[in-house]
C-alpha cells in the first residue's frame, strides 16, 4: 500500500474535533454522515464539479465513512482535492472523541482555473443522563451541562512569488452544536465561525464570529522555508476548547448534532489553499506536487509540522498564553485506497461524554 502520507504536500491545515460535556452520558445511538465537492472555475465560469456523500444510517451499514472528490488539470498545473470522514468515536481508547476528519488542497499555476470546495461531517448522537451520572439540581428541573469541542489545528495559504492579489482567496471552518430533545423545538448550543480571507498586497484578514473564541488561534508566516513562495501564511489552532452550557433533564432521551464544515476557494495564477480536519500533518502532497513540485511540496510540509508541534506565530485575536500540546500525535488509519491522493487518518478515541 503506499503512503500518501509522505507524498503529500504542504499546505495543510490539522483540525482535530469531537465534542464532549464532562458527564459521562448513557449512549443510546450513533449516526453519522460526510461530504465533499469540488467546484473547477475556468475563465470565471463554473466547469467540471465532482461531489461524494455517505451517511448512517442511509447509504452505509458500516463506520467509518469516507468520500472523496478530485479534480485535476495536470497539463495546466491546476488540481484540488477533498475528503470527509466520520469515525466510529467509541471504538478507540482515549479521552477525547476525534470523529471529524476533512482533508483539502487547492492550488492552481494556471491563468484560468481555480477551484472551490466544500466538506462537511456531521455526527448525531443519541444520550440520557441519569442520576447517578449528573448530581440532580436542588428543587428539581434540568440538570445545567457543559459542553466542549476540541479544536487542534491550523489553516493556510500561499502563493508563488510576483503574485501580490489575494482577493478572492477564503477558508471558512464553522462548527456547530443542536440540542434537540423529544417535544421541545431545537436549540442551538454552539455555533461559531473562524474565517480567513484575502485581500490586495497580500493582506489576510482573521474573524471570528458567534462562539469562537477570540484567543488561542496564532498567525505565522512561512514563506522563507522556500524561494518559490512569496507568501505562505499558516493560522495555527493549538488545543482550543470550545465549551458552552446547556441543559438536559435527568432521565430523558435527547440528541446532540455536532458539525463540522469547511468552505475553501482559491484563485488562479498561482494562489493556494488547504484545510485538515482530525488527520495529521503529513497527508497532504500530490496537490502541491503536481503544481509546484515535490521539492517545495516537502518544505512546506516540515515547516506546517515545526509550527504545529511548537507555534511560533504571533496571537491573531487576544490570547495571551501559549497552551502546550493537550493530545498526543495521531496515527493514521491507513485508507489509502479509499481516498486516494488524499489520505484521511485521524485518531479515533472514546467517547465518553458529549
């Protein structure tokens, strides 16, 4: 089998998610779906599209699920990919779930080609409390939880010298959490925004909007690792915790839908893009490979490693503390086959708590 891991090229980023609440909740079911697609625009006109999707219950009886879109001009030096897992969170021993995995690339030398894609995997997961798992609240009524999703990653652009314009250019990852519980409408617990992009001169802008928090995401520059690069920019994510509060009454039945959804798009003439969710750092090349070669490629991805083990950026909001690194490395689950030039690994741990 080979390994894509080695191949693949730089411009990653490492996103490593799954939500829990410090509870240990009764599981009651499991389900889950992923997508991806991937857009070609030639000359500003949408062109060739590919597009994958898989759920469970629906299409498959089996975790995990698995999909992959690719497009490719090789003759003009353009090619994208992108793929969705979602892992079965209770087969593996360790405290944090990291079900979620997408795995994106776009890059283009091309005058007249870019791409757009989009990636979601979402998990819905059925729990109940019980008393001897939550203290119950004083006077009765809903028991006061909390929630967490963990984000350790990092997203990133880049761009061949000579090439100053990065409008156009955007990363968008948004993560949200539904309560939905039998007779009550549903309620959203968490939803926040992190989005990246681009502008004249090079400029890059950082928001983030609704529960994201504004500390602990960093922004380094990369570009001198090779010669070719006139801009590479890396956003790392090391180790946030998302938390919110919710409620839940003891004993009774309810759902939590997390997802997780990346929306990416380039620009040609040069201009790159990529985004990981939940898989490690090097499994990205054949992307970058094919458009700027396996020389660059293998810079850039020491350097996304480097910075991800020990980010060296400077905050992009207010954070004030550097956090040390909160899970150990991840393996991969050795999909080669299925996903082709994109290797989606991932850690799959116990989930215990939602």
């Amino acid at each position: 089998m080979r390994t894509y891991g080695r191949m693949l090229s730089a411009v990653l980023i490492l996103v490593a998610a799954g939500a829990v609440c410090p509870a240990p909740a009764e599981v009651l079911s499991i389900q889950g779906s992923a997508s991806a697609e991937i857009q070609q625009i030639k000359n500003g006109v949408a062109g060739d599209r590919d597009q994958a999707s898989d759920s469970l219950p629906g299409t498959t009886d089996t975790l995990p699920i698995q999909v992959v879109a690719k497009l490719s001009t090789i003759a003009e030096e353009a090619a994208g990919s992108v793929a969705a897992q979602f892992a079965d969170p209770l087969t593996a021993p360790g405290p944090n779930p990291e079900e979620f995995a997408i795995n994106l690339a776009l890059d283009s030398l091309s005058p007249r080609i870019s791409y757009t894609a989009h990636a979601i995997t979402q998990e819905v997961r059925g729990v109940r409390f019980s008393a001897s798992e939550v203290t119950p609240p004083l006077g009765g009524g809903p028991a006061a939880l909390r929630g967490e999703v963990f984000l350790d990653g990092a997203l990133a652009v880049f761009a061949v010298n000579d090439i100053t314009d990065l409008t156009g250019v955007s990363l968008t990852l948004q993560v949200t959490v539904i309560k939905q519980a039998e007779g009550a409408s549903p309620q959203e617990v968490f939803s926040g925004v992190l989005q990246v992009t681009g502008g004249p001169d090079q400029q890059l802008s950082v928001t983030a909007d609704g529960n994201f928090p504004r500390s602990g995401v960093f922004d380094a520059d990369l570009s001198a690792v090779d010669p070719q690069l006139g801009a590479f920019r890396v956003f790392v994510l090391p180790n946030l915790v998302l938390s919110y509060p919710y409620e839940a009454t003891i004993d009774q039945p309810f759902t939590l839908r997390a997802t997780v959804d990346v929306q990416a798009a380039n620009q040609p003439n040069g201009v790159g893009v990529a985004a990981i969710l939940g898989t490690p750092i090097n499994t990205l090349q054949e992307v970058i490979a094919a458009t700027q070669g396996k020389t660059v490629a293998a810079k850039m991805i020491a350097a996304l490693e480097q910075e991800r083990a020990a980010p060296t950026g400077t905050p992009v909001f207010t954070d004030e503390t550097r956090p040390q690194p909160m899970f150990p490395a991840c393996g991969l689950l050795g999909i080669e086959s299925v996903v082709g030039v994109l290797l989606l690994g991932g850690c799959r741990r116990t989930f215990r708590r939602y």
